[in-house]
C-alpha cells in the first residue's frame, strides 16, 4: 500500500502526542502534572512543520486513500489555522486548568483529540472519514464543557451540548445514509456525478438527503435557527473551551459543511443555496438582536459568534443563490473564519484576564478597567472593535472581503443579503463599543487600585499573538490575501 | 377451466414472470427463507398450547401463597421485583462496551491479515496498543477496583 | 429488493428516537432515544447497501464506524449523567433549567 506520510504527517504527529500526553499522565507525579500541557504545545508545534514542508513543496494536491483523503492548499490553510488555535487554546487553558483542582492530563488529552478530528475535517473527501472528523472534534468538548464537575452550571452546559449534540449527528447521519442511498457511493467526487443526473424517482429523496445534512452542519455551527443550546454552553463550560468552542469546533463544523456541498453537491446549488441564505440572514439578525440584551459579557460573546458565524456564511451563501463565483465566495467566507479566529480567541483571552481582575463576568462590573488595567483596557478595545469590523484592525478587512464577494456575486438574493449584513453590521457596533465604553468610559468602583501582577506568562502570551496578528493583518491585508487567494485557485481546479 | 400456464403463475415462481429474472429469484428465495422460520414459529407455539393444555386438564388445581412465589433457582426471593442496580455497574458496562466494539475493527482485519501481510500486523498492533494504553490508565485511575 | 419496507421500518425508528429525545424526562431514557435514533441510520445503511451490492460494501462499513461511534457517544453520555447525579441526586433533564435557553 501505499502511503504518501507527509501529507498525513500533522495527524500522525497530534495522534503521537495524543498518546504521549496520556502516557505521562499516567506515569508523572502530582507536582509534575504541568508536563502534560507543556507536551501538548510542543507537539501542536512540531505539527505545523509538515504543513510548512508541504506548502512549500511543488506537489500541488496529495490524494490519499484512492482520494477519501485529499491535501490541497484549502486543507492546508484551514489546517494551520486549527493547530494555530488549538495552540493558542492551550496557552490560555494553562493558568485557568492550573488555578483549578482537577487533574490535567486528560483536558489536554481531550483538547489534541479535538484538534486532531478538525485536522481530519479539513482533508475529509468522504462520507464516512467526514462523519469520523466530524464525531472525533466533537465528542470531546461534550466532556470539556463539563471539565468543572463539581459547578452545576458547568454539568448543565455539558448535558444540553451533549443532547443537541447527539441529535444533530443523528440528523446528519441520516442525511448522509440518504446521500450514500441515492448516489451508491461515499466518496464526494463519485456522489457528485451519480447526482448529476439522478432519476425523476430520486430526486425528492436527493432534497431531503441535502436538508438533513444541512440541518445536522447548521446544530454543529450554532447558526440559527439551530443555536439553542450555544449561549448555555459558552456560559456554563469553563472559558477556554468556550473560546475553543466559538472558534475551532466553529470553524471545524463550518468547514466540514462547506467541503460537503462544495465538492459533493456542487450541482445542486439550487437546493442548499437558498438553505445557506436563510442560515445567513437568521444569525446575523437573531444573533445580533439577542447581543444588545446581554449583562454577562461571556453570554454577549455567545451570540456575537452566531452573528459572525451568519456574517461569515454571506459570501458563499450569496455566491450559492447567484449560482456563480462559488469558489470566489468560497475564499471570502475562509478569510473570514481566519480573521475572526483570530480575533475571536484574543477577546476570550481578554475575558479571562478580565474575569481574573474584576471578579465578575457582568459587563457593568468591568467599569473603570481601563484605569485599573490600562494594557488590558486597550486590549479589549483592539479586540472588541475588530469584532465589530472598525479600520484598521482585521475585522475591517475580513468584512471588506466579505461585501465585495457578496457584490460581486451580483443577483437580487444576493445583493439584498449583502444588505442585510450591512444593517447588522451597524447594530453589532452598538453593543461592542458599549464594552468598550463600560471599559475606558465609566467610573472604576470606589477603592480599586491599580493594577500591578501582571497576567500569567502564557496567557499573555496568547494575548499578544493574537493582538499582533489582528493588527498586522488590518494594516497589511495583502499579507493575508495571499492566503484566500491560494485557497480559490486550488478549490477552482478540485 | 384455468390452464397449466395460468396455474404455474399462481405459485413461488410467478415473480420471474417480470423484471429482472436474477433478482426476482433472489427474492423469491428470500421469502422462501421467511417461510420457514415462519413454520418453525407456527410449530413452536402448537407445541406450547398442547403441552401447557394436557397439563392444565390433568393437574389438580391447588395454589397456595408459598407455591406462587416467584422461582429463583430456590432460593426464597427478597425485595421487589424492581430493584435498583447499583451505578458502578454503569463503569464497567460502558468499559466493556467499548473494548466489545472495539473488536468490530479487528475482526475485517483478521479476514484480510493474509493479503494485507506486514503493514496489516503493524497498524493492528498500534490499534491494540492504544486501546491497551486507555485501559491501562482507566485501571491507574481506579475505574476497576471494587470495594 | 424489498427495500422500501426497510427504510420505513428506519424512519418510524427515527421518528420514535426524535420524539423520545425531545419529551422523556430521564436522562438515561434520552440516551436510549440516541440509541435508537443511530440505530435507525444503520438499518438504512445496510437495506441501502443490500439493494444497491456496490463493489467494497461501503455501506456496511459506514455502519460499523456508526456502531462505535454511537458506543462512544453513549460512554460519554452516560459519564455525564452520572456527573450530574453525584451534584443533584437526579437524573432529571427538566430540572437542568439553571440557565435560560
């Protein structure tokens, strides 16, 4: 048989450390516990260098496994950017797991599975390796969501992702059960042309297939009218999986759902074209809508990322009901996820050490920091105007992006999309600069003092990556270009 | 009068009359499977009826609270018959459950081990020790001691 | 093939895990609703794959990647309830309503 191991290399690497980190938490002693996260963050980062190889090796597209398993330029951008969050996840999870009294070992244990089943997602050519990424980046946060056992709250947040969970992987598998039934095949090359031209007798059942599936990649993204239980869950788990939850298993579930309708069932535009545009149009405005009520600045979070995710979604969802430049669509909406990654982990960071100073979550309860903290004060307003898209952070750019491919796609569906998410994009404004205001604005409560322990060295750490990269990107967007450019060229040709 | 064609539709072989003649023999032999199982089912309960019926008719009928206790292996029962089972069980059950599937994968490879040869050995062996690794730390965290 | 007959047979087993998911109070009762729902999907799986006999018996294999999945999706469930009943005494879902949905 053979195997091409470099361009499994990454996986092979996060499975090692996987099982390393479990090894040493079975054989380490108490006090040396911390091992295990500093295992972890090696491990993440030994990974990034067979993606580095293979970026810059000529071999365009390595096809594995009779092409179940495919590694072009898309897989390799959307892989660095889970190990680069997975790396910063673990960063940030280091003081927060060391401050609490649970055992180690297996939160980082579980974070890798995680990491290592998106790496899969990003490669899946294929109904059943897809469902298997799918299952392996999910099933671990239902236990991460539940790390704090003792605190009601955190079983609560535990047992309704498991729930919805589970349900949503039944919808999707009984999408894919279809899919496979209709077309005879796995593989997304093969499915998409037994559907090309299915029988008059198939087609309801194609419908229903691309419902379900749809249904079941919408639960995993929290995009509305399917993101019930994200607020309870970003609030009860601890934060940084929050963080985690909001951006990678975001990012994974989004990404997982583009390859599916992209590669398999680009012929059926007409059918989950205008699925995506609803999607769009509800999160952006229900996420948005449900923000500006917000006290808890976790809960606020929460449906800021159901608004981005339906931000996100607008390009290739314009690009699907136009019927044209899906693959120009396709690289506006992975530019998009980058950036709010990216942005997205360092407002949780701020959380944390925000959280850490004030002692609540309330956002009233943060009056003043600006003054107590003022290198924390002007982190959270980087952090939370980017969010909101405000030159010349990165937020700016990733929006930019996103309005010119909706415009560009050019029919009515579309352009009336792009409408909407400039309405959004107004009323989002609203309730992050209310943070920053609260923040450098309002009055400190009396008898708080300066600020002089400095954060926790690798949470700080995660604060100035990602602050560095919301700048660099906002102020030098050709930069970054060269991604979403690479990631349209090789779609366009697979 | 009906004719000899005419009856021979009637029977088993009507189906390869349309379709598919490979197929419909398929199903007809399928059905043909269902019969007997339904035979057997039929003759099951027969033979139930007529036991429990000649003994019913010859016994004398004389019940008393001791005869109608429930049966366990004559030992005199106690408590309800509902009882709760106590929640460690759920461990080890679910401890079983996965190492039982596990051995769903192991089973294709032992089919296939001759021709996938080396490379076959190799990625079971590091299933097998993955799986050894996680119980191994399932035994460190005390998961399977009782007391 | 018989197959629409199979496929029925799977969506009721659909339908009865959906309703059970969404209205039986007990924890473990959710789960079993899970259960069924995995369960439904396999037998699609395999009537799908018996009709169609493709080359590899890719459905069959899907199933049985659905089987082990579902094993460790019920471990994890079950751990989770169990957490939850070492803090609460119950198993309950509708008690679990400490945050707003």
């Amino acid at each position: 048989m053979q195997i091409d191991w470099l361009a499994i290399a990454p996986e092979i690497v996060v499975a090692v450390t996987i099982l390393g980190v479990l090894a040493a938490d079975l054989v380490l002693p108490r006090p040396l516990k911390y091992w295990t996260a500093t295992l972890a963050v090696v491990g993440l980062t030994l990974a990034v260098v067979p993606l580095i190889l293979m970026a810059a090796s000529s071999v365009e597209t390595r096809s594995l496994f009779e092409g179940s398993y495919v590694v072009d330029d898309f897989a390799l951008v959307l892989k660095g950017l889970f190990l680069i969050a997975g790396y910063l996840v673990v960063l940030m999870s280091v003081s927060y797991i060391e401050s609490d009294r649970y055992y180690q070992g297996e939160y980082y244990l579980l974070l890798l599975s995680s990491v290592l089943g998106s790496l899969v997602i990003a490669s899946a050519r294929d109904l059943i390796v897809l469902f298997i990424g799918v299952e392996l980046t999910t099933g671990p946060l239902f236990m991460l969501a539940g790390w704090r056992k003792g605190d009601i709250r955190s079983n609560e947040a535990s047992l309704k992702f498991f729930i919805l969970g589970v349900l949503s992987t039944a919808i999707l598998l009984w999408g894919m059960a279809m899919l496979y039934g209709v077309s005879g095949e796995v593989r997304f090359d093969q499915i998409r042309s037994a559907l090309a031209d299915p029988s008059p007798a198939a087609q309801p059942l194609v419908g229903l297939a691309i419902l379900f599936v749809l249904v079941g990649f919408a639960f995993k993204v929290s995009a509305v009218p399917f993101h019930f239980w994200a607020p309870d869950t970003y609030e009860g788990a601890p934060t940084p999986v929050t963080a985690y939850l909001s951006v990678s298993s975001k990012a994974a579930g989004f990404v997982a759902l583009f390859v599916t309708v992209y590669v398999a069932l680009r012929d059926r535009v007409d059918i989950w074209g205008p699925g995506l545009w609803a999607l769009a149009a509800l999160s952006m405005t229900i996420g948005n809508l449900a923000a500006l009520r917000q006290s808890n600045i976790v809960r606020l979070l929460a449906y800021s990322s159901i608004a981005q995710a339906g931000f996100m979604l607008v390009p290739f969802a314009a690009a699907s009901v136009a019927g044209e430049q899906l693959a120009e669509g396709l690289a506006a909406t992975v530019v998009y996820l980058v950036i709010y990654a990216l942005m997205n982990l360092g407002a949780f960071a701020v959380v944390i050490q925000g959280a850490r100073r004030t002692g609540t979550g309330d956002i009233d309860g943060w009056a003043g920091l600006g003054r107590i903290d003022p290198r924390l004060g002007v982190l959270a307003a980087v952090f939370f105007f980017s969010l909101a898209g405000i030159p010349p952070l990165a937020g700016w750019f990733a929006k930019f992006v996103m309005f010119r491919a909706a415009i560009a796609a050019g029919s009515a569906a579309a352009t009336s999309l792009a409408v909407i998410a400039a309405i959004n994009a107004v009323i989002a404004l609203y309730y992050y600069a209310r943070v920053a205001k609260v923040v450098w604005f309002d009055e400190a409560p009396a008898g708080a003092e300066p600020a002089t322990e400095p954060p926790a060295a690798s949470l700080a750490l995660t604060l100035g990556i990602a602050a560095v990269a919301t700048v660099v990107v906002g102020v030098f967007p050709a930069v970054f270009a060269v991604f979403g450019e690479a990631t349209r060229v090789l779609l366009a040709s697979g | 009068m009906v004719e000899d064609g005419e009856l021979g539709a009637l029977g088993a072989d009507s189906y390869t009359r349309r379709g598919h003649p490979d197929a419909q023999v398929r199903m007809s032999a399928y059905f043909q499977d269902y019969v007997t199982v339904g035979v057997f089912i039929a003759l099951g309960a027969v033979l139930v009826a007529v036991m429990l019926g000649i003994a019913a008719v010859l016994r004398p009928n004389n019940p008393t609270r001791t005869k109608q206790l429930t049966y366990e292996c004559g030992v005199d029962p106690v408590g309800a018959g509902w009882s709760q089972t106590y929640v460690r069980y759920y461990v080890f059950g679910l401890l079983f459950v996965v190492f039982d599937v596990e051995a769903v994968f192991v089973f294709p490879w032992a089919v296939a081990a001759e021709r996938l040869g080396l490379f076959g050995v190799v990625a079971i062996t590091i299933f097998m020790l993955t799986l050894i690794e996680g119980l191994a730390y399932a035994i460190k965290k005390g998961v399977l001691r009782w007391e | 093939m018989i197959l629409p007959q199979f496929l029925i047979l799977a969506a009721a087993l659909f339908s009865l895990g959906v309703y059970g998911l969404l209205v039986r109070r007990n924890a473990v009762m959710v789960l079993l609703a899970v259960e069924l729902m995995l369960a439904a999907v396999n037998i699609n799986l395999v009537a799908f794959e018996a009709a169609l006999r493709t080359s590899q018996a890719v459905g069959q294999v899907f199933a049985i990647f659905v089987i082990t999945v579902a094993a460790a999706e019920v471990g994890i469930g079950l751990a989770i309830v169990l957490m939850i009943f070492r803090n609460r005494q119950s198993a309950n879902v509708d008690e679990f309503d400490l945050m707003k949905w």
